[in-house]
C-alpha cells in the first residue's frame, strides 16, 4: 500500500443515492481519499455501453456527510470512469471499486453489469479495479455485514496490486457476517440466463414487453463462483478484457478462406 | 452445411434502415432463410446493454423487397438478439451475423460495440455467430466490395460449427475486393481509446460534453487484428464469453483474505 493515502474512485450502476454505494463510500473513506463519479440514474444492465448519440452532464454534488468529493454524471457507468480519468482526477487513482451492487454479477451477468463494465473500464484506464456485489436485490439490504470483507479485498488489492489486464468480480451471499465461510477464488460458472417476455397492452391497444427470465447453471464445477456462493463463500473472479479465444485460433485456422 | 436451407438470423447496432445490415441481408437471402431483428434506431456503443429499467416494443417491418421477414425493436441489439430467440424464431437459427457495422470493431473496441454484443448473444444463445465491421464510419460506405468475404465466411461457419463458448469478429479494410490480400485468424490487439470529452455551453448556460476519443495501439504483435487490418487483410478474431482470467488466479490465491 501507498505510504501516503491511496487516492480511490468509487462508482456503481444503481445510482449515486443507492445503499449499495453509500456504504462503499463509508468503507472507502476508511482507507484513503475518495472521489465518487457515479450515475444520477438507475443504469442497471446496461453492460459496457458508451454514450455516444447524446451528450453527458456531470456536477458536483452532496449526497451525506463525509470527506468524499463526489459528482454525478447523467452517463453510464462507464461514462462515469471516463469522466473521471480524463475530466475530474488530475491523476491515475490508485484503486476503482464499483458497487456494491444490489444483486448478483456472478457467472454470465458479468458481462450484462453496469457495475462489472465500470470496474472492466478500470482496468482498461490501467487502474487496479474490483466490482462488489451482494446477492440481495432489496433496496434496504443489509450491507453492513459484508463491509469488513470489501474492506480487506480492497486493502489486498492496494498491497499486492492487480496484474495488468485483471479486474476481480467479487460477489457476497446474502448471509450474516459470521455465517460467511471465507473468500474464495474461482472460475466464471457456465451459465445462461433464461429469457422469457412478460408481453403486455398498453392502455391504448399497442403490445409491448418486459425483459424477464431466469438464470441457468450448466456447470457442475466446485471451482466456480456459483458453488461458491451457494456454499456460503465470497467469490472472487479475476475477469479479463482480452476476448481473445485464443484456444479456437488453430481450429479456425483450418477453414477454406 | 445443413442439406435444408439454413435459418440465418440478421441483426446490427445502427439500426435496422442502415446500408450495412441491408447489404447483409442481400448476402444472407443468397444462403438461407432470413430473419432480421434489428434496432429501430441507432445503438453505437451500447456494449452488451440490455433494457430492465423500461418496456420493449417489437414490431413486423417491411423495409425494402426480398424474401426476408423483419422485426423492428426499441431495444438495444442484444435485446433484439433475446427478443428473437425468446418470442419470435420456434427454433433455433442456424446461423446469428450481425452487421456489417459502420467502422471498426477491433481490438478493445469488441467490448463497447453493440455490433460484437449482439453477435456474443448469439454465442451465449449457442448459436453460431459472426459480427462484421466494415472500416469506413461513412453512410455511404461501399459494403459491396466485401460481400464475398462475408459470404464465404458465414459459409465456413455453416460448414464447420463455431465450437461452444465462441463467436467470430470479423473486420474488413476499407479497399477495393481486388486489393483485399485475404483473411488472418487473429488475436485482439491490446489497444485503448484515449477518451477526451469535448466540453460545452448550451443555449442556457449549462455545461455539457460529448464523449470522443482517439484510439491508441500498444500492441507491437503481427499477430493482431490491428496488424491485419493494416496490411489490407480481413481479420477474424474468435472472442469468447467466459471472461475468467485462469492465469491469475494462482496468484490471488496467495493473497492474506
């Protein structure tokens, strides 16, 4: 860890009013000097999306006391680290965290996450990153038992560093703080989410439709953070954004083109 | 290939009137049978978006002639992606391409374009995908010089299957048919969009930016996509899904958590 105090952008995908990310900004400002650039809206799935068709507002804002500095950004949560970097921090900060996201990012929702993208961009910036999410969708979900864990990955990350290239995943059961087992690394679970359309009439005749579905665990794996969670464990996933399949190259290789 | 015609389904990020995606549909209606499910509007930059926070409208479309059926969708390109395996198709497509995008999609840019979003939905779907990008951001680009590289590509994948947990990203030099040298299965170069946001004042005194940016390759390797594209070759990047960084995670393992 830096001898002085590590400078820390925190941000999320539910909004800067959200539970979630209030109680990230009370841990963070535990261990250094935070900046809070985050979504004045709701930005839920929306992945890695940039905003490229509309322009972009970002203020300062007082959200509750503290010593963070925070703005609010009508972008998503990507938007929202690049805003940072390039437009508000005079320097590269020492750690991103994103979250603490209420509901699961694990297995494939990672690559559908607001809060993921915004740690992946992190990592792209070349800043060590980390994306926490807790296994409760409720507004009033009790972030306080898992904060002492947050605390440590985050301090680990600024002592050992995260390779280049690396961002973590990191996802808590819903439990008591004494009921968690432990932190555990793992692999992505293969896993899929089940799509159905809640198709609906509008009060003026014309159909429309909710996205729903329901997740799907192919993978039998106890490596994996779908085990882990189930098994009362955090999961911790080191997530890259090199896609490459470098594996299928060779198969590939081998067709008439 | 299947003796029977193919089911191939068509979808874009720029919306579903764009030159791109029509020009696929013409190449596509000469191999199988089409669907196109495609935004009504344009999704540059949506990543792997979904929409949870809003409703979806989906509706038949006639766009110009040819043996197609089209459905235009609000939503973003992997909504149309869910959409059309979910409530539209009764069985699974053949064959998912999407495109051909309006400029490049390589290197890290996989991960912001809607374009690649789409075609990785497709893969997690397990329907064989492709997303094709043509490097000229121009409306009026001439798709036509590559239509025999897509053809015979989407050909391979019919032929040969695309293995479980990959799809294909496809980037084609903006140069006449006869001075494409051929195609190179590549790795994602390891690049970065330097970001700047261009700032403003609006009509009523308020500030505002438009994000913009200018794309930096780190990646010295002749064995990239960038490198490919440069040298007046097609590149065909296989990009997967699960996102698990398996070489760091021994060393996290050693981390004190």
């Amino acid at each position: 860890m830096p001898k002085k105090r590590p400078l820390i952008l925190v941000t999320n995908d539910d909004g800067i009013t959200a539970p979630g990310v209030r109680m990230l900004i009370e841990i963070m400002n535990t261990i250094g000097d935070v900046i809070v650039v985050a979504p004045d809206s709701p930005q839920s799935g929306m992945g890695h999306a940039i905003t490229v068709n509309n322009v972009l507002h970002c203020n300062p804002i007082t959200i509750d006391e503290g010593p963070q500095i925070e703005y609010s950004c009508s972008g998503t949560p990507v938007d929202c680290v690049k805003m940072a970097v390039s437009e508000i921090l005079n320097k590269k900060p020492d750690l991103c965290v994103s979250g603490i996201n209420h509901g699961a990012n694990s297995s494939i929702s990672v690559i559908y996450s607001g809060t993921m993208s915004a740690a992946v961009e992190g990592g792209i910036e070349g800043i060590p990153s980390i994306g926490f999410s807790l296994l409760d969708y409720n507004y009033h979900a009790d972030f306080r038992q898992c904060a002492d864990f947050v605390k440590s990955i985050a301090l680990e990350a600024l002592k050992n560093g995260i390779q280049e290239g690396v961002v973590l995943n990191v996802n808590i059961p819903k439990l008591k703080k004494e009921e968690i087992k432990g932190i555990k690394i793992c692999r992505q679970a293969n896993g899929v989410w089940k799509e159905s359309f809640d198709k609906r009439t509008s009060p003026y005749g014309r159909e429309y439709y909710w996205l729903s579905g329901e997740f799907v665990n192919k993978d039998k794996g106890e490596d994996t953070d779908i085990w882990a969670l189930e098994n009362g464990y955090i999961s911790v996933v080191p997530v890259q954004f090199d896609l490459t399949a470098h594996h299928a190259i060779q198969k590939i290789n081998s067709w008439d083109l």
